[in-house]
C-alpha cells in the first residue's frame, strides 16, 4: 500500500512470494479455529457475519491509506 506512489493491485503489485507468504498466512488464520486442532488451542470458529465487517475495514484502510498517501506527496513531494 504504502511502498509505491501507483495504486495497489491495479498499477503495481508486490512480488509473487510476498503474496504467497500473505495469502497462506491470512488462510492459516481464518483456518486455524475452524480446523481440528482448535480445541487444543481453545479457539472458537468466528460467526460467519464477520467476514463482511472484516473486508470493510480492510478496503476502508486502504481508501484511507490511498488518501493519506495522495496528500502527503501533494504536501511533501517524492523523495
């Protein structure tokens, strides 16, 4: 998000292993309460209407982000 001045996923992605890293590491969380060894941590599967809330927050953080990062180099510039 903050790497470049181009927008994220449509001018400029991030490497390929840093996405795999990102997408296994996101799946591993949503799997690990849902999965068999959740007893053994003492986890409890997330209700189903999370996953919404979750993806609007994460899109409103990168809008934000987005916005913060327009201003600050109409502000200061690339350097």
């Amino acid at each position: 998000m903050i790497r470049t001045r181009k927008i994220p996923f449509l001018q400029s992605r991030a490497a390929l292993p840093l996405l795999a890293t990102t997408a296994s590491i996101m799946a591993l969380g949503v799997f690990l309460p849902m999965g068999p060894f959740a007893h053994y941590f003492n986890l409890q599967a997330l209700p189903l209407h999370y996953f919404p809330w979750l993806i609007a927050i994460l899109f409103g953080y990168m809008g934000v982000t987005q916005l913060m990062k327009g201003y600050y180099y109409r502000r200061f510039g690339w350097q």
